[in-house]
C-alpha cells in the first residue's frame, strides 16, 4: 500500500501535502481501498470555511458513505471538479488526481499534530 513520505496524514485516513500555505486534502489509499468503489463525491464550495476535525464533505461508495474530516483549519481556496464529475478517479489515483479541496491555513501549527508516513503505517498495522 502506498503512503507517500512527503505527506501528512489524519487519523481520519485524509492526507495533506503542504505548498506554501495551502494545504492539500484528498484521502489515503487505505481510505479508498476500504470504501471500495466510489460512486458520489460531495465538496464545500470555494470560500467556505473549514475547521479541524468538522466535516467538509461526503464520499459514498457501493458499500456505505463516509464523512470527510478536514485535518487542518481555513477557508476553501480550491475544489477539485474532477472527483465530483467522475469519482472513480479517487479509488485511481487519490494522492494525484484525486485530491478533493486546498484549504488556505488559518493555523499551520495544527500541522504538528498530523502523523508521518510512518506513524500513518504503524496505525494502519494496529488495526486502525
């Protein structure tokens, strides 16, 4: 399973690639494996504003729908269309182009309490 070293990762099984102030949320491989196909994707619109931990969004699969926690704070800079127009493209390639939002940081010291790629995959190994 791949869990890409340059990212950060929630407990929630989001992910965060950081660019400057921006931060870059889709979910994990695990995520999506877990859900298996995914058929809806639901998003905040631009400018809306999201908190850490509060849900941003929905992914629904043949299997169940699943609520999108944010894992970080700030205002919605950027939504991904293509998850919404072919959400497929999630369970493809969701640490490409299958990100979902950007959110520009209203605390980036909320960073500190997301988990490495190692401490990701040792939460995926006790079960998690």
């Amino acid at each position: 399973m791949k869990i890409p070293a340059e990212l950060k990762y929630s407990k929630d099984h989001e992910w965060v690639r950081v660019e400057g102030n921006k931060a870059v949320i889709g979910i994990t491989e695990f995520a999506q494996d877990s859900l298996g196909d995914i058929v809806f994707v639901e998003l905040p619109a631009l400018g809306d504003t999201v908190g850490a931990e509060d849900t941003f969004g929905v992914v629904e699969s043949v299997k169940t729908a699943s609520d999108l926690y944010s894992p970080i704070s700030g205002e919605v800079v950027e939504v991904n269309e293509q998850p919404t127009d072919s959400p497929e493209i999630v369970n493809q390639d969701p640490y490409g182009k299958g990100w979902l939002i950007a959110v520009e940081m209203s605390d980036p010291s909320q960073l500190d309490g997301l988990l490495s790629a190692e401490e990701y995959k040792n939460l995926l190994e006790e079960g998690n």
